[in-house]
C-alpha cells in the first residue's frame, strides 16, 4: 500500500500511496507481533518438510537471510524510491524533560486551573491567545505526554489505551520528578474526569468537557492541543509532532537513565534485530537472560543491583 512497485514487480495502481512514515509503523507492528511474540524474526524464510529432510531434493535452507534481514533491505530500498518521488521523511523533534517540566509548570499554574462555566449555543469572545483550553484539556494532555513518553508509545497508541489493559508496571516518582510521573498524572486525570472504564481518554466536547461517550480522543485532536501548549510556553511547535514523545523517551533512557540498548528494548516492546550493525548482533538477543525483571525498570525503590568492581558503584545507572 505505501509502494509504487506490486508484489509481481510492476508498477502499483495510479492513486494515492502510503508514505514511507506509515510503512514504518507497518513494520513495527509487524516486527513486534512476528519477533517479540511468536520469536520468529530470526527464522528464514525457506523451510524445509519434514517428508524431504535428508533427501538430495531438500531445499538448502541454511544461509538464506532472515525475515528481519529481508524486511530491513525492502525498507532500504523503500525509502530510496519514496526520495526520488520527491518524499522527504522529516523525523519530528524530540521532546526533552525539561520541555516536558515547563509545560507541567504552566499547566498547573492557578488561572488554567479554574473552570469557566459552560453555556451551550455560546462561544467564548476571550481574545487572549493562551485561553484555549479548560482544566479538563490540559489535564488530558498532561497525562498523555507522560504515558507516550515514558512508555515509548506513538500518541495513536496511547489514545486506544483501555481501563482493562494493563502493558506497563509503572511507579509513583520524587516530589523534583513531579513532571515525569505517571501515577500523578493518571491520578490527576481520572479525578478530574471521573472516567474509569472505557478509553481512558476520551474525546474532548465542546466547552471542554469530557465526552460522556466511550469514544477516545483523535490523534488530530490531540495534536491542537498539543501545538497550543507549546505556544504557552513559546515554543514554536513547528518541528514537533506525535511521534515527539517515544523518540524523546527513548533518548531519555538513554542520555540520562543511562539504559542499555538491551534495557529500551525491552521496556518499549522493539525488535533486538539489528541486522546491519554486526556488534549489536552480540550484545542483544532475544534468547539471552533478561538482566532485571521489566516491572522493576523504573521503580524508584529497588534495591540496589551488584557492585561494579571497576567503580565501586553500585546504583540501577552505573
């Protein structure tokens, strides 16, 4: 859907095409459910019947590259053809904790706090660029920049959260974390909105009420919403997108929880299958012993792991 080229290697039905972007989640979903679940990514793609093992007729299965290898070539080759039609994939900016914190601070400030009373039919005349939003919207918003970011979520995907689902072990942080903790966002929202079944976030009606309808809140809803928090805090949220938070979470366990490759894998649900980066290859797999228990990542209480006899240190980052 996203080619120019058909699976017989013509050209593809004029109309519009798939960008490279949602290849890419078409890929994702892909890799999770073929690698992570059924731990077949790394099978290839030829296999041989029971009935011809040992036969001079057997197909030579050995050496023939890997799902994984062969869906990282086609995306290779994806792309290029997506450049040359004049497609240019521009990633969007990472958000930073710091940016994160600003926004928990204005959102939290006392007169986006107070609620304005709704008339139905009437339309605010306020001309003042930062009143677009009620407490409810700011708490909604709040609450998603910590889950997508923490738990490496694209934005869609933490929109369709349920009540009944429960994919991460998250934990309550410090008071100077304040604006990275998710049992205070969640906790904040599902006060406010007094929603506990259903989508969890649910779309936002006019006067800034929450729906009273089980239907979750639009990826383009959000996207306003989050484009005009960013202006509350002058940003220009041009470079910014929905895919923002999992590429600046990512980075964040990175750069300053200090996590191994290993480690944000895990924790995100991603294919360990590196397949153009050999060394990679050795240091993640699969197959080998998980270093913690996942639901321990990122509570702040665990104990501390074993001494580092280089340093001496001895805490979860050394």
């Amino acid at each position: 859907r996203c080619d120019s080229i058909a699976l017989d290697g013509k050209s593809a039905l004029q109309g519009s095409r798939g960008t490279y972007t949602h290849a890419q989640k078409m890929r994702a979903s892909m890799t999770y459910v073929f690698g992570r679940i059924h731990g077949l990514g790394s099978y290839p793609w030829q296999i041989i019947h029971p009935e011809m093992e040992g036969s001079e007729t057997a197909p030579h299965a050995i050496g023939n590259p890997s799902v994984s290898e062969q869906v990282s070539t086609y995306m290779v080759s994806l792309r290029r053809r997506k450049v040359q039609s004049g497609e240019t994939p521009t990633s969007a900016r990472a958000i930073t904790p710091r940016i994160l914190e600003d926004l928990y601070d204005y959102n939290h400030r006392p007169e986006c706090l107070k609620s304005t009373e709704f008339q139905a039919g009437t339309r605010s005349d306020t001309k003042d660029l930062h009143h677009w939003g009620e407490p409810s919207v700011r708490c909604a918003a709040q609450a998603i920049y910590t889950i997508a970011f923490l738990c490496l979520l694209r934005v869609d995907e933490v929109l369709r959260i349920e009540f009944k689902i429960k994919p991460f072990v998250l934990h309550y942080m410090p008071d100077e974390e304040a604006h990275l903790c998710p049992v205070r966002a969640m906790g904040e929202w599902i006060k406010l909105s007094r929603v506990t079944s259903g989508y969890v976030f649910r779309k936002i009606a006019s006067g800034g009420r929450v729906s009273q309808q089980n239907a979750a809140m639009t990826a383009q809803q959000f996207l306003e919403v989050f484009r005009n928090n960013l202006i509350d805090i002058n940003i220009d949220p041009s470079p910014y997108g929905t895919h923002s938070f999992r590429r600046g979470g990512c980075q964040y366990f990175s750069s300053c929880r200090r996590w191994s490759l290993r480690t944000i894998c895990d924790w995100g649900g991603w294919s360990a299958e590196f397949s153009n980066m050999t060394i990679v290859k050795y240091l993640i797999s699969w197959n080998d012993e998980p270093t913690e228990a996942r639901e321990d990542f990122l509570n702040p209480n665990r104990g501390p792991v074993q001494k580092c006899y280089a340093c001496g240190r001895s805490c979860p980052c050394a």
